[in-house]
C-alpha cells in the first residue's frame, strides 16, 4: 500500500522527475543509516550492479509518470518478472515453466494493447520509459539472487545512497525547492519507499517469494486508483484491458507454485 502511493506523490510535484529520484533517495538513504552496522560494509560488482540497475530503473519509472498515466506507468514497470521469466530462458539457458510462459504471452498482449493505443501519442515516450523501467527492473531482480550474503538494510542504503549521488551530477541545477516541496519528498522517501522497503525484506523471512509477489500485486492496482481519486486522472479504456491481461498473467504465475504445494502437502498428509 505504501508503494502504491508513488503516482500521488508524482503527479504532485511540479519538479523535474530526476529531481523527485534525487531528493527521494537522499532521504531514503538518511532513513536507513541510523541501522546499519560496520559488519555490513562492503562493495564489489554484484553491489555495482545493483545500484547501477536501481538508479536506471527508478530514473525511468518517475520520468514515466510525469510523460503518460501513472496507470501505464505501473503495470508496464510490472513486467519485470515477465521478463526475469524471458531472460531467464533466453540468457541463462533455464528451462521455462509452463506458468512462466503463460504469463509472459498474455502480459505481452497487454503490453502491445497499452503500447498500440499511445502510437503516435505524446505519451508514447513515457510508455517506452514504463517498459524500459520493467526491463532494468528485471535485471535488477535478477542480480538480487547474487545479493543473499547481503544486509537488506545495507544494499537498500547503497542503492538509494549511490541513487541519489549519480543523479546529482545531473540535477544540480534543477535542485530549488520549496519548504513544502521538501516536506513533501521527505515523507516520500522515508514513508512511500524506505518503510515499504524495510516491511518487505522482513516479510521476506518468514513468507516465500511467490506469495510475498503476489501479495505486492496490490501495488499496480491501489496505485491508479490513488491518482484517480486524488489528482482526478482516470486510464484509458486500453490501458485498464491491458493492465488487468499484465496482471492477470502475473497473478496465474504466482498462484500455480502455491497451489501446487497445497496439492503436495495434501497428497502426503497421512490418512486418519
């Protein structure tokens, strides 16, 4: 739920996206610093790789919301897993399951009716940066496989640390803010993306990776409905058909595991 309020916070702020990414990230860092410890100090390519994708990815996906719907922004960013499932097969050889493969070609057709209805429209650069916000997304998940030696606490603070350092070098000049605007980006960072950060990485310790996804589907649904209710922009009729195909497709994925282990579980539960 926390996540879901991003498009809000965006379409509020009349400040250059990259600048939202700076500010967010600077206080998402300051958030986190007070729990880290000196046993977590580290850096090497793995770290590299994650902040390098994270920077990209988030760039992308507030630079989305302020070029088409915050609707378009969400469900396209959504795609990341489907293309985990694409690289997965393509890249690293791993066979593809048949639930990954349902869900990658009903999400595409959703993407392609998104995609189709903005051609030709201004919002069409923010549809790509929606899209490409999903595929440096699923690299990033990707690289989390190589990161379980790491404090979450600690590769959340480097990530938005190194966030907020690399795109400072571009935003110097796009930095002026009010008092508002700055009490308005603190509580994004700290209560929109470091809380929600922190809940999921503990949540993560006791519920299994399929059900904790499915959990945070909640996300691409609470967030249009936020910016409709208070902002007033509504999704086109495409962008509701091709998001509930996204959706839908990473729903089935993330069921079948589970009811798959409820059929184990019940087919060896001894009989009485």
């Amino acid at each position: 739920m926390l996540w879901s309020l991003a498009g809000v916070f965006i379409k509020f702020l009349p400040i250059h996206p990259l600048a939202i990414v700076f500010y967010r990230s600077l206080f998402a860092g300051l958030v986190f610093a007070p729990f880290l410890k000196r046993s977590d100090f580290r850096f090497n390519g793995t770290i590299l790789v994650s902040v390098l994708s994270y920077t990209a990815a988030i760039s992308a996906f507030v630079s989305a919301n302020k070029l088409t719907s915050a609707a378009n922004a969400i469900v396209l960013q959504y795609t990341a897993p489907i293309f985990v499932f694409l690289f997965s097969g393509l890249v690293m050889r791993e066979k593809i399951a048949r639930a990954n493969i349902f869900a990658l070609a009903v999400a595409m057709i959703g993407v392609g009716i998104i995609s189709f209805d903005s051609a030709g429209e201004p919002e069409m650069a923010g549809v790509v940066l929606a899209l490409l916000s999903g595929v440096l997304f699923a690299g990033y998940m990707i690289n989390l496989q190589r990161t379980r030696n790491i404090a979450p606490v600690y590769l959340t603070w480097i990530n938005n640390l190194v966030c907020a350092l690399i795109i400072f070098g571009v935003v110097q000049a796009q930095l002026a803010l009010t008092v508002t605007q700055v009490v308005v980006l603190a509580v994004m960072g700290a209560v929109q993306l470091g809380a929600p950060y922190y809940l999921f990485s503990r949540g993560l310790q006791t519920v299994p990776l399929p059900e904790a996804s499915l959990i945070a589907l909640i996300e691409p649904v609470l967030n249009p409905l936020w910016v409709a209710l208070i902002v007033g922009e509504l999704p086109s009729a495409a962008t509701i058909w091709g998001g509930a195909l996204i959706l839908f497709g990473l729903g089935v994925r993330y069921l079948w595991p589970l009811f798959s282990r409820h059929a184990e579980e019940s087919a060896i539960k001894p009989a009485h």
